[in-house]
C-alpha cells in the first residue's frame, strides 16, 4: 500500500477492485487539519475520468501497467483481431476498449494496449495515421490569405475536412484525436 500523497500523474493505483490512472494532482492544506488530496483519475476499465477527494494518510494499492504494441489485422461485430508482430500470436479484443479512434482503424496499424495482469484494458490508437483521398471536390487554388476547407472521403470511409488542394488520389495524415486534417504526405 502507498499513501496517496506519493501519487503523482501517470500513477496507477486498485481502488475497490477497480484499476486507475492519475491524470492531475492537487494537494491542499489549509490551516490546521488534514492536508486534502484531490485526483483527477480515469477507470481504465470504463474510461470514465472523474474527481476523487482523499484526507492525507488514505492509502491504496499501488498496481504496475504493461503496455504491449500489436498490429491491428480487421474487426468484425464486436471484436477486434490483433496480432503480436514478434510470435506472430492473434488475439481478440472487444471493440469497446479502444476508447477514441475506433474510426480510425485501418490494416497494419499497430496500436498499444494497456494490460493488468495480463488482461488488456486499453487498445490506444496511434495519434496519427495515414490515408488516401478516395472522393472529394476538385483540386483548386485557392486564396491562401484564409483556410478554407472542403469535404473529402478517405479510404476507411471517414469523411473529413480538407484544404482546397487535396485531390483523389492523394495521401493525408490525419490527427485520430479529433478527426482533423494534419497535412499531404508525399
């Protein structure tokens, strides 16, 4: 057990059965009292993020998250088909443990999943991947003093907004944080 004055962001920590991650913490005295500390903490197991409140000297039980990189093969239904690049071993994951980017998936991806005891939690998508333009408006020249933007459909079937010059055919990077345009690979 640790105090929860030694937990700092990245942390992770078992509360009731339910794993943790420290995201901010904030320790406040006043006067006095107790010191008081405040944790904005995510569920690994629901994704919620939330505010907990703990007096100085609370403890909890300090847990140790393995990460493993694995390539993304397809998806059907509810689950997901990875694969470990180094035995070559595919596993299966339910759909809802990748918690952003989900539309964002395509083949040959790898992601990283975040694993206690060796039971994943988290599959996190790269920040950005790349795709092709597969329809959008035609290629312009427009006024560079302004971004101006139009829609274009990628090859995964995402529509985004792009600039005026992007044309079929050609490759963009794309922030799977938000859905933005980053920029034109060559």
């Amino acid at each position: 057990m640790i105090e929860v004055t030694e937990l700092r962001a990245g942390t992770a920590f078992e509360l009731n059965g339910e794993p943790f991650l420290v995201l901010k913490y904030t320790h406040t005295k006043l006067g006095r009292g107790n010191a008081n500390i405040k944790l904005k903490v995510r569920n690994l197991k629901t994704g919620a993020v939330f505010e907990k409140k703990f007096v100085s000297g609370a403890k909890v039980r300090p847990i140790t998250l393995s990460r493993q990189v694995m390539q993304y093969l397809y998806s059907d239904g509810e689950n997901l088909y990875l694969m470990d690049k180094t035995s070559f071993e595919q596993i299966e994951i339910k759909k809802n443990l990748v918690k952003e980017g989900m539309r964002f998936l395509k083949e040959g991806v790898e992601v990283e999943i975040l694993l206690w005891d060796e039971v994943p939690l988290v599959v996190e998508v790269p920040t950005f991947v790349e795709f092709e333009v597969i329809d959008t408006g035609p290629a312009t020249k427009g006024n560079s003093a302004t971004n101006i933007f139009k829609d274009a459909i990628l090859d995964n079937g995402v529509r985004i907004k792009v600039p005026l010059f992007i044309k079929v055919g050609d490759k963009v990077r794309v922030d799977t944080r938000d859905g933005s345009y980053v920029e034109r690979v060559k």
